[in-house]
C-alpha cells in the first residue's frame, strides 16, 4: 500500500564512498547518507571534502543532483548552491571536482544507482596533476539487488 515515509539527516550514520590521498598523507573523501535505498529509488544527502574528486562516469538509470552548498565543477562547468543537474541513463558527466570549501549534495537515483567509469586515463591524469592518490573504495551498505560493483 502506498505510504508516506519521512527521514531526517540527523538520524542517520555517514558511509564514506570514495577516498584519495592528497601529497601530505591527509584523507580526502566524499560521503553519504541513505535517505531511502529501495529497488526503484536511491535518494541521498553527500558532503565531498574540499577538492575531492571522482571519475567521468555514468549510472545505471538516471540521476539528480541538486547543489545546497560549496561548490562543485562538473564538465569544467562549476555548479555552485541552487544548481540542478539531471544525468540521463546512458550519459556520463564528470570529472567532478569539490570547490576549496567541499560540497553538499542532494542526489536521487530512479532505479539503479550503481555506476560505470567513462574516462580512466583522465582520472588518473587529474590525480597525478593534483597530487592525489586513490585509496580502495571503502565499504558501502548496499541492498541485496544492487551489490556494490565499483572498481578499484
């Protein structure tokens, strides 16, 4: 039966999803909190440390974003509080690059939320440039249809 569901950040615990090593040994990372994980639907609320960056990539069906505060750039296009973004199924966008005071988003996902890399020689490149080494992807809570199938 259709239902009204509500969930609040503050109730929630933070997954670290992505990690790099910035050229003095400090950890720079992005993080999320599940609002909802169901089948048809991922919705939830990231924060990216300053300079964090991930790979040109796409998803297994669409997805939203929506800045609420820092700064992101995204295709060379920075995207700053107010921003939305919508990621057709099949697209890719990146590299996505946190603005010197980090990021706070807001993603939803309609269906499968699981990515696939675009570019990884550019991702490489872009660390080397910034100095940043990638850590192992840390270990997310996944549902059981959607097991985590990020490559390292």
């Amino acid at each position: 039966m259709p239902e009204l569901r509500f969930t609040h950040t503050d109730d929630l615990e933070w997954q670290e999803v992505r990690a790099l090593e910035d050229r003095h040994g400090n950890r720079v990372s992005a993080r999320e909190k599940f609002l909802e994980f169901t089948e048809n639907r991922l919705s939830q609320y990231a924060e990216w440390d300053p300079g964090m960056v991930v790979h040109r990539h796409g998803h297994n069906s669409e997805q939203i974003v929506f800045v609420i505060a820092g700064e992101i750039t995204i295709d060379g296009r920075l995207c700053t509080p107010g921003t939305f973004m919508v990621l057709e199924q099949g697209a890719s966008m990146g590299p996505m690059i946190a603005g010197p005071n980090g990021v706070t988003l807001f993603e939803s996902y309609s269906g499968d939320p699981r990515s696939w890399p675009a570019d990884p020689e550019e991702y490489e490149r872009i660390l080397a440039e910034r100095g940043l080494k990638k850590l192992p992807n840390p270990v997310i809570q996944m549902i059981e249809q959607f097991p985590d199938t990020r490559s390292e």
